[in-house]
C-alpha cells in the first residue's frame, strides 16, 4: 500500500518546541508506524482542515501529533 500525507502546518500550542526538525522526524516515524501497524481502514482521499489533538505530555508529543492525525484520516484510535 501507498501512502502519501501532506501536511501543510503544525501549530503546537504553549510549549517551546526547540527542535522543530526533529519533532517532524519524530512525528513522520510515529505516524508511518501507526499506519503500517494499524492501517487507514478504506479511505482512498481525504482533506482534513485541521486536527486537534487532546493535552498531550510533552515527553509524548511526537506520538500524541501522530495518533491524532491518524484518527482524523481515517485511522483507529
């Protein structure tokens, strides 16, 4: 299966991310391994204006970007 995501922004509120790039990569690995794992179930194309994600531990916040996104394309959570 073929996936191709794009995702034009990602506003992270009231944390000081330092790091951007490696938060992209973190979230990029989260949201593949999600996908591989759990699948998008039958979506073929979806746009998605924006996601919020529930208060997230900032220790966790690749994995709680990524869950997030994954439940609004389609995903299980």
């Amino acid at each position: 299966m073929r996936v191709r995501l794009h995702i034009d922004r990602l506003v992270v509120e009231g944390l000081d991310v330092p790091h951007r790039g490696k938060l992209q990569a973190a979230v990029e690995h989260e949201l593949a391994t999600l996908i591989a794992d759990q699948g998008l179930g039958t979506v073929t194309s979806i746009a998605v204006p924006s996601v919020r994600a529930p208060e997230i531990v900032q220790g966790e916040l690749a994995s709680g970007i990524a869950s997030a996104v994954h439940g609004a394309i389609g995903g299980t959570r």
